[in-house]
C-alpha cells in the first residue's frame, strides 16, 4: 500500500524519452523514476526531456 509521503521508486524498463515516465518524474514529488534502455541515444534523449535519472543497461 502506497501512503502519503512515503517514498516509491519507479522503475521503468525500455525507457527512452517515454511521456508518462517524464511526467511522473515532473509531478511526483514523493517518487524518483528510474528509467534503462540499452541505446546510449535513447538515454540521451530522456536526460534531454526531463527525465535525469535514465541509464544505459548493459546489454
């Protein structure tokens, strides 16, 4: 159960420059988003829209 101001990490898989994970990560105050692709540019272009906490996974 998620309860007011409690912390929730968000992770999401294949991110790239996804909107919903974006917007999460603008909104949100109480939640961090994590986003991993395996393409360097796709990362890139995530960090570029709003969403810093996106890395390259290994592949």
């Amino acid at each position: 159960m998620v309860t007011a101001g409690q912390f929730n990490p968000t992770y999401n898989i294949g991110s790239g420059p996804d909107p919903l994970a974006v917007k999460l990560a603008g909104k949100a105050s109480d939640t961090q988003v994590t986003g991993l692709d395996v393409s360097p540019a796709m990362v890139e272009m995530a960090k570029r829209v709003g969403l810093p906490g996106c890395y390259r996974a290994p592949s």
